[in-house]
C-alpha cells in the first residue's frame, strides 16, 4: 500500500503542531475516541489523505505501537494527556493546550488542538515525516535527569553533613513542586470548570429553562418507576458516552432537583436515589481512555468498553434501588 506523508495545524485558538506524520507496513492506524463513537471527520480526512486505515476507539482496539495518530474531542481532562504520555501523536478537536493532569506530557511537537478538516493537507515535498513521536533528541526531563545523576555522583563522595544537606534540599524541592502543581492544577482545570457550570447555570435559570426541566423531572423523581427510568435511559450504551464529558448535565441537573428537594416539591428521601439516577452516564466516554492509562491488554480493552457500558444499563437501575432501600426512615415526616 502507498502511504503519504501528512500535515496538520493547529486551528482556530488552537495550540501545538504543526504535526507531519506518516505511517508504515507497521504503524497504520488512526484512533478515534470521540463522544458518541463512531469516526470523526477529521479521523477520516487524515486516513484518506495518509493511506491508511480510521478505527473507532469505543468499539476496537489498536496496540500502542500501530497508532499512528490519535483523535480526541476533550476539553482539557485526562483524554488529551493519555496519548501524548505514551507518545503517540494526538489530535485534539478542541482548542485546548498543555493543560489536565497530564499536562507535562502534552508538547508541541506531538500534541495539536482545534483541528478542523481544513487544517489537514499533504506534506510538501521537503517535510520531514515522522512514524511516531519518540524524539531522537533527549526531552527537558531526561536533560534533567542526568543533571541529578552528575550532583549525586559529585556528593557521594562528599562528607556526611554536605549529604544531609542535600537530602533535605530535594525533599523541600519535591513538596515546593507538588504544592505549584497543585496549585497550577486549580488555576488551569478546575476554576474554569466551576466558573463554566455556574455560568451555565445562570443562564437556564434566568432564561427560565430550568424551571421548565424541573417541571419535567419532578414527577419522574418523585416515584420510584420515574427514577429507574431516567436511570436507564442515562445509562443505554449510545447515549452515556455522549452524557458523560465533565460531568456537566449530571451537575445542572442535580443543582434542579436540589432546588425542587428544597421547595418540597420531591420528598427529601428521594435525594440520594434521584443522584444515582441522573449519575449513570457518569464516566461512560472515560473508558476505553481509562483502560488504556491503566495499560490493560488489547483483548481486555476491546471486550472492557462495551462490558463496562452494557453493565452500566443493569448496575444503574440497580444502585437506584438500594439507595431508595436505605433511604427509608432518613427524613421521618
């Protein structure tokens, strides 16, 4: 089979790349792991353009080192982290830069955002195609690293009080690093993520959409059959993993049945099988990216997605019940 040698740029607001991959006998494949499943565009342009062969990453899955480029919608959690840490190119459909808890792992040259089928073109004649991301030249942490190794070597022969020292100074240095982590985590992920849900929130209830969806949940989780049917249906396998992203409906959705909990409209004992309920899409787009962080086998991924989303549709259903059960008695009339 011909292969061509692809480029793609960053989009609007986008961060990263420009990225020129190209794939081989071995390295062939692009992964799609996008809500709802299925092959994005863009998963589909870089394929045709490249030569080889688009794989939707909800229902199969690709060894590590057949990847040649990885396509993801995320909006700055995990997902857009767990590819460039196993050094595989990625695409992120969504203007969004090194940030998430794997954000030391997102880099320019294997990680670009806010990709649009536009921003994907054949690679010009001079272009330098690469197969996958292992760099030749060595990264800021391995030029680190060796660093260190030279200081220890150089204070090993050092007296005991100088060791010491050292010894405390890396231990002050490593909690200094964590609390900047920490607190760069706060400022980047979760801040935008609280100011964007109370945004939100604003909105449906100063356009007065919210009342109109209490008015339609209320019933439905004022009863026992209500509840395991808003939890079934969060939980069908085509619908958690496009339910699921940031948690987002979960949480307007719970702020609504709160304010209704408050107002008396639904009975106070219904609060915690009402959170099992609308909670059982939680985390359904996150699995075959969890499988893969956690480095689960091919086998175990492929046959895990669908295990974990068809399991969702009885273990949803079910958790309302229990809770239901041992809310009994909590809030005596």
């Amino acid at each position: 089979m011909s292969y061509q040698a692809v480029t793609i740029t960053a989009g609007a607001g986008g961060w990263g790349g420009p990225l020129t991959v190209k794939p081989d006998d071995k390295c062939n494949k692009v992964l799609c792991v996008t809500a709802g499943g299925g092959i994005h565009p863009v998963a589909a342009k870089v394929a045709e353009l490249a030569g080889c062969e688009a794989i939707d990453g909800y229902k199969n899955n690709v060894p590590d080192e057949e990847v040649l480029i990885a396509v993801v919608d995320c909006g700055g959690t995990a997902r857009c982290g767990v590819y460039p840490k196993k050094k595989i190119f990625t695409i992120n459909l969504n203007p969004v830069g090194a940030v998430g808890p794997l954000a030391a792992f997102i880099k320019e040259d294997i990680y670009v955002s806010g990709v649009t089928e536009k921003e994907i073109t054949l690679a010009g004649e001079g272009a330098a195609a690469v197969s996958k991301a292992a760099s030749t030249s060595p990264s800021k942490e391995d030029v680190q690293a060796k660093k260190e190794a030279a200081k220890e070597e150089a204070a090993s022969s050092a007296n005991f009080i100088t060791r010491l020292g050292i010894g405390i100074g890396k231990v002050v240095n490593k909690f200094f690093a964590a609390g900047r982590d920490s607190i760069e985590m706060v400022i980047k992920n979760i801040l935008p993520f609280m100011a964007f849900t109370s945004t939100l929130l604003g909105i449906i209830s100063a356009s007065g959409l919210g009342n109109v969806i209490a008015k339609t949940i209320s019933p439905l989780c004022s009863t026992l059959p209500g509840m395991l049917a808003i939890s079934f249906i969060c939980a069908l396998p085509f619908l958690s993993p496009v339910l699921g992203p940031g948690a987002v409906i979960a949480q307007l959705v719970g702020v609504l049945l709160g304010d209704q909990i408050g107002a008396g409209a639904i009975p106070a004992q219904y609060a915690l099988p009402a959170l099992f309920a609308i909670d059982a899409q939680v985390g359904g787009d996150f699995v075959p990216v969890g499988l893969s962080l956690g480095e689960a086998e091919s086998s175990t991924i492929e046959l895990g997605v669908p295990a974990v989303l068809y399991s969702r549709v009885i273990t949803g259903p079910l958790a309302v019940v229990i809770a239901f059960v041992f809310s009994m008695g909590l809030y005596p009339q």
